[in-house]
C-alpha cells in the first residue's frame, strides 16, 4: 500500500507541495484553554512522562487547528533529568536545578544515562504516531548540547550564560567532557524517538546567539553536525533551529541539516539567496505580531509569504515559541491566511 504523503515532510526535501505547510514552536501550551485544563490536574512532570497525558496534549492543537506537524510534547530538560540533574518549573522564572552541576568535580561525575530513562517518551511517541492521522508529521526533538549545558550549568534561565562561557576557555576540558556525553545521549534520544514513531527531528539551539561566531564554530557546531549527521542515518528529514543565527547561515547550511528554523531577525529572502536549493527553511514570523489586531496578523503573515516567494522548501512558523499571552483566534488567523495565501507561490 502507498504511504499517504505527508506535506511537512515533502516541504523538508523541498518537494511539490500546493500550499505553505504551518506548525508552531510550543503549540502545545498555555495559550490553549485546553491545555491548562489538564495543566490544572497534572504537574508539568507527570504530563511529560505520561504516555497517555503526551498524547493527548500533543494532539490538542491538531484537533484545534488541524496543524501539518504535531511536534511531541515533552521538553528539552529531560535529558539533564535522565543524568539524575533534576528541574522544578517555578512560577515566573522557569525551569530550575535543585543541583546544577556549578563545580568540575560535578561537571567530571556527568556519564551517559541508560536510554530506557525515556521509555515513557518512547511509550508516548508510539501511541501519538498511532492516534495521528497519516497525513500530519509528528516531530521529535532534542536541546542543542550548548543549550541544555548552558541550563544544566547555569541552574536556571540565565541573563547572559556568562558560567558557562566561561568555562569554554577556562576549563575546556571538561566543557568537552560535558559536550561529548550529552552529544551521544542525545543520539541515542533522537535515534530510538525515530524507531518509536517521530517522522523529522527538530534540534532547539535556543541559546547559540549568546557565543560569538568563531567560538560557536568551534565549540558548538561540531557536535551539532554529529547530531545531524546521525539524523541523517535514520532517513528523517532534520531541523535545525538556531535562535539568533540569521547571520550565519552559510555556516548552518553546511551543518547537513535539510531544514533551517530562522527567528524573525532575518528576512526569509535573503535567507534563501544564500542556501542551495537543497535547503528548506522553516519561520520566521515574530511571535509578537500575534498580540495585534487580525488585520495586522493577516498583513504580516503576507509578508513572510511574500519574502520566501516562489518555492515549495517553506514551512511556516513562528520565529520562536508562542507564549501563553496569545489569543486562539490570533492563531486561526496565521492559519487561515498561511492556507489561502501560500497557494499562489506553489502553481508555476
Ligand atoms: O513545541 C511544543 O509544543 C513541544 C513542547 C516543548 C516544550 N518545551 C514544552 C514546555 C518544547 C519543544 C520545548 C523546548 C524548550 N524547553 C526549549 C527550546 C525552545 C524554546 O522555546 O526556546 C527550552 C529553552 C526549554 C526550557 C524550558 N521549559 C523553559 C525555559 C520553560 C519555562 C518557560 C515557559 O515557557 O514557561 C519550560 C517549561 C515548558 N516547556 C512549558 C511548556 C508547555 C510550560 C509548562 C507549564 O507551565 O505548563
């Protein structure tokens, strides 16, 4: 029997599409009523870890919207949990450590954990493949290593990062001794995501645009690409997200990924004049437009779709994460719009 092709998938390879296909960053959150309802019930944790619960808050926003891709809800801090690094979400500030790993001596004990640490996830990963319809990609992810190090160092969301930077050049060993182990953790997450059920791997690097270029060059990027080239093995298209990066495309390109998720710091058309043909590109809307009027989403949604153009490598989102402030409608709007507009540019 023929797969039913999926148009998230065909637009990662940049394949034939008829119109624009659209999912958000963090459409599974607090701005869904639904999602706070369970929220109400459930601790962050148990959402996460239960099978049942991932599924059905996964599936939330493609019940509301019928978005292309569902994306897994879980988060990027499970792997610092699978190391025995625990987080609490506390009220206003984020995700923080209760023993962030702020010494050497700590930073020397972190080992690869056993990967049926995730076996829920796992567990969720295959049920939400088998409750989603064929035609609609479910995306698996993981933190970029830089990124959940920067937390794991840092014990909390951090202003400037400055610990961890610091430690690239004042103890690189051990800042690659942390790069290494959360490196292979994080294939082995992102392999057995594929084998239970994620059709594309989305890599968050939240975090890259507090180095500078030469620094991230040599001290992130490497092990991105190991991660992307693993990806590569599994026959999944990969997304690689870098907040902050739209000065550094031509670098991200050779990075192998066949996606690149852009903020809105960076027009799509100047992003396009400077990847090969070969490479999609996933945004960039600001997130912020959505707190304005339907005409105004309406207005700026056109023009993202105007700056990619002709073409069928886009994949409309967001330039990072809605947050919970942002109405239902305000996103029906993006939706309705990304539809109806995008098929001009898919009919030459
Ligand atoms: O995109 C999705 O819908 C899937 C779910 C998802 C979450 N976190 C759920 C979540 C994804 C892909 C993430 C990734 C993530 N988590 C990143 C990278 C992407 C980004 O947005 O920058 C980072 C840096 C984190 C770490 C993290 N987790 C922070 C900083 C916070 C607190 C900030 C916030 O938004 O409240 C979280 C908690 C979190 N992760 C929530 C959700 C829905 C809020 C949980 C709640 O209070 O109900």
């Amino acid at each position: 029997m023929k797969k039913r092709s999926k148009i998230f998938i065909e637009a990662c390879f940049g394949r034939k599409v008829d119109h624009t296909p659209i999912w958000i960053m963090r459409q599974a959150g607090r701005y869904l009523p639904e999602y706070r309802a369970v929220r109400k019930k459930y601790s962050f944790h148990e959402m996460m870890h239960t099978p049942d619960l991932m599924t059905e808050i996964t599936l939330q926003p493609i019940n509301r919207y019928g978005f292309d891709a569902a994306i897994m809800f879980s988060d990027i801090l499970v792997i610092p949990e699978s190391m025995g690094i625990n987080f609490k979400l506390i009220k206003n500030i984020g995700p923080v450590f209760e023993n962030p790993i702020n010494t050497l001596e700590k930073i020397n004990t972190i080992r690869e954990p056993n990967i049926n640490y995730f076996n829920n996830i796992f567990e969720g990963i295959n049920k939400i493949r088998n409750n989603l319809d064929p035609s609609k990609a479910l995306i698996g992810f993981t933190g970029s290593p830089w990124t959940i190090a920067g937390y794991m160092v840092e014990g909390r969301p951090s202003k400037d990062y400055r610990n961890i930077r610091s430690l690239i050049y004042s103890n690189p060993g051990e800042y690659h001794h942390l790069m290494n182990h959360l490196t292979n953790t994080i294939i082995q997450y992102v392999s057995e995501q594929v084998k239970a059920g994620a059709d594309a791997i989305q890599i968050f690097d939240t975090n890259a645009s507090y180095l500078s270029q030469s620094i991230f060059k040599k001290f992130s990027f490497p092990y991105l690409k190991q991660i992307i080239n693993a990806i590569k093995k599994l026959n999944v298209p990969s997304i690689l997200f870098v907040k902050g990066g739209g000065g550094w495309i031509e670098l991200l390109e050779s990075s192998g990924a066949d996606v690149l998720g852009i903020d809105w710091t960076i027009k799509l058309e100047e992003a396009k004049r400077v990847v090969s043909k070969n490479i999609s590109l996933q945004g960039n809307l600001d997130p912020s437009v959505l707190l304005s009027s339907n005409q105004t989403i309406e207005k700026e949604t056109i023009k993202v779709l105007d700056s990619y153009g002709y073409g069928f490598g886009h994949i409309f989102n967001l330039g990072h994460g809605i947050t919970p402030d942002i109405s239902i409608d305000a996103v029906q709007t993006v939706i309705n719009t990304v539809r109806d507009y995008s098929k001009k540019y898919k009919n030459f």
